[in-house]
C-alpha cells in the first residue's frame, strides 16, 4: 500500500494536474490538501483539455476525490465547476467528491479586500489573483472564519455573516473608499449554494483514515509550488498556504507516519507568474521562445508567465523541505530546438558563491546564477516512451540534475497528454 504526495518544486504552474491524473490511476482516493481557485490544473485527455480549480483532477479517473480542511473553498466557483464536469460526462456525485466540514469558505467580502488592498498597494504589489484566497486565510488565523460546517447551520451561519459584513464594510468603505456588501444578499445566495452541497460535506479525516485502514491508496495533491510557502518561499511575494509535503497532514487530518513517498513536479526550465525575485528569469529571445513554445500563460489567470532556466538552488531547497524521494520532470520537449541549455547550479552574491535558497529577498535580488552549459537536442521527443530511447544529450540533461539534486527522476513528460510520459518510476509500485 503507497500514499504518496505530490508537490511543486517552483513557483507554482509545474504541470501537477497531469501528474496526478497519471498517477490517479493507481490511487483509490485523491485529496487536495491546501490553497482555493488561485491554482489552476490543466489536464488533457484523448485530445480534450479539462480545467480544474477546485476539484481534485482525479475526478477525470473516476476516483474519490476530496476537499480538504487545508483549502479555502468559493462554493459559487466550485458549483461552477461541479456542474461543469457534469455537462462533460464526469461523475460528481456527493459518492465522488467529499468535502471537509472544516474547510472555510470564501465570502463575497474577502474578494472585494482582496481586490481592494491590491489597488491600494500599486506600487508595491504581490500579484495576487484577486479570488479572496488571503483575506479568506487572514480570518482563519484570526478566528473569524466561517468553516462548511457553519454553512449547514442556517441561523448561525447568518448571524456569522451579519457580525463579519459589519467589520468588512467598515474597512471597505472607510479605508478603502469602496462599496459595501450586502449581508442580505450574502445570506440568501448562500442558502441556495448550502442546498447543493450539503450532500458533499463529511468529516474527510474519518473518511481517509477508513481508506486506508481498509488497504486504499491515496495521492495527495498540492497546489502552487514550494517557494510559493507561506512559511518558506519567496515571502512576501507567496500564496496565503504551507504548499509543502507537512500540509499534506495538516490539510487533512492524515497522520504523518501513513505517507510513503514525495514527488516533487518541476519544469524543465522555471517559470513564474506574478512578482518576486527570479534569479534565472530570461529577457532575451530564448526567454520568448520558450514562453510561446511552452503556451506559459496561468490556467487561473491567462497571465503570462515569466521564463528562465531550470534552478537547482531551489530545487535542492525542495528536496529538503519536502523530503522528496523523487522528481518528475515536466515539458521536456519545450526544450528541443535549443542549440544550448543552460543549468543553475548555484548563485553569486557579491562575488561569493551561494549554494543554498537565501531567504533574504534583498540578497536573492541580487544574487546573479552561476550556471553550467550543456548541448541542447534538435529530436522531436513527444513520442518517445522509453528513457533509452531519448536522444543522448537528453538523457545528460536529466542525469545532471539528478546529480545537482542528489534525487532520482522517476516520471518525465514530453508532451502534454496522459500518455505523452516516460514512466522509469512508478511511486505507487514501490
């Protein structure tokens, strides 16, 4: 029996919606442990491409799939997507898809803040995407979240939201010089979204911990990337959640000792969407060309995302956080064509070298890669199944960064469909 974690390695938009509908496959059960519609997934199967924001996307494998108390859910968006993956032929029935209890949920109030502290804070923006994921979390710490099991109490869940759309207006109107929401309106559009999902609510906890006691396997999905962590990235400039393997228990009251292996998703370059320090960003025509050939715009926002070359610094700093015990690697062939490619193997900081992640963004601002050139591959790769198979200074490429990472490669994608993968390692075999 395997439980196994995926994560991203980066900044976020590493390509884990396919990697875990590929390995959704050997899983019973697959959990989404942290973060809200701020992260996208995008999966293509037989040629047809499905987004997910919210939903796990082994929804597509028929899987149980769950929502777990580490995230922040807007029910308005997930509703959309539910009756989305319906109208696409996929079971989402309330035997499907299971949603914590102790989940909060996302109120009109925390989309407006968000939107509102972003325009107050023009010049120095984080780059949020304005779906109320922080100021959702923000009420969370501060004890002032409303969770899905408040939902199901009408007359609490009303008097809840009278209390907090007094405090909101407030800051919203006097602060901000904004409109003011209706708790009224609030109250009863969210009655409506109660009636639809009180049939998903459930105590996830109980519900995996059964699973696995009865020999089911589970595949936890994360969303954005390591050095998005609230705790350990690129801070401020993060998401408002822990994205590294830890959550994975946090975010669904899973035990630690009933995990078995990590596997940290990663671009054959880097990418990054938003602000923030990018020590191997590229503002030349290799940086366009990847941009256009890799399609790098955000499955949640259409934003463009920035490019540059594959950082082992941050990936060595992924392996530690999260224990990985291996990678997968993601959109190897973007990279065909490239006469030459170039690794991150560490930074210089005032003319000395730096081999680890500085959390200091004034020193990782500055800091400038060192990096190491290989040959690049002119072979079209898509179709190349077998890790022999690839041309050799591929192969090169990837036993590099294995050798910078100490860390094997186990899964690599050469295209964008489920079957567009080289599989040497199955974390699910064991």
């Amino acid at each position: 029996m395997a439980n196994i974690v995926i994560v991203g390695t980066q900044w976020g938009d590493e390509g884990k919606g396919k990697i875990v509908d590929l390995l959704a496959e050997y899983a019973d059960i697959v959990v989404r442990f942290q973060g809200g519609n701020n992260a996208g997934h995008t999966m293509v199967v037989d040629g047809e491409e499905f987004i997910s924001h919210l939903v796990p996307s082994g929804i597509l494998q028929g899987k149980t799939c769950v929502i777990g108390n580490g995230m922040v859910v807007d029910p308005e968006v997930l509703i959309s997507e539910i009756d989305y993956l319906i109208e696409k032929g996929i079971d989402v029935s309330p035997e499907r898809l299971k949603i914590s209890e102790k989940a909060h949920l996302i109120m009109p109030y925390h989309k407006k803040l968000d939107a509102a502290k972003e325009e107050a804070s023009r010049k120095q923006r984080i780059g949020t995407t304005g779906r109320g994921i922080g100021p959702c979390y923000e009420d969370k710490a501060s004890r002032r979240g409303i969770r899905f099991i408040g939902l199901l109490d009408a007359g609490g869940f009303a008097e809840k939201v009278r209390t907090a759309a007094e405090e909101k207006n407030f800051f919203l109107t006097q602060f901000y010089s904004s409109d003011a929401v209706s708790a009224d309106e609030i109250i009863s559009s969210y009655g409506g979204y109660r009636d639809r999902l009180a049939p998903y609510v459930t105590d996830i906890s109980v519900f995996i911990d059964r699973g696995v006691r009865e020999g089911r396997q589970v595949l936890f999905e994360g969303a954005q990337g390591t050095h998005l962590d609230i705790d350990h990235g690129t801070y401020p400039y993060v998401t408002s959640s822990n994205t590294v393997s830890g959550n994975a228990c946090c975010g669904t009251g899973m035990g630690p000792k009933q995990i078995t292996d990590v596997t940290g998703i990663a671009k054959a370059y880097t990418t990054r969407v938003g602000q923030g320090p990018f020590p191997t960003e590229l503002f030349d025509e290799t940086g366009e060309q990847i941009q256009k050939k890799g399609a790098e715009f955000g499955a949640t926002t259409g934003r463009r995302r920035r490019c540059g070359w594959i950082d082992t610094v941050i990936l060595r700093n992924a392996v530690r956080l999260n224990s990985l015990t291996g990678f997968a690697i993601t959109k190897l062939d973007v990279l065909g064509g490239l006469e030459e490619i170039k690794i991150c193997t560490a930074y210089k900081y005032q003319g000395k070298p730096i081999s680890e992640f500085p959390a200091d963004l004034n020193v990782l601002s500055r800091c400038e890669p060192v990096y190491e050139s290989l040959p690049g591959w002119r072979e079209d790769i898509s179709n190349i199944r077998r890790f022999e198979d690839l041309p050799e200074n591929t192969k090169n490429f990837l036993k590099r960064i294995e050798a910078l990472t100490e860390t094997p490669v186990d899964i690599v994608s050469v295209g964008p469909g489920r079957n567009e993968t080289i599989v040497m390692k199955n974390p699910f075999a064991g």
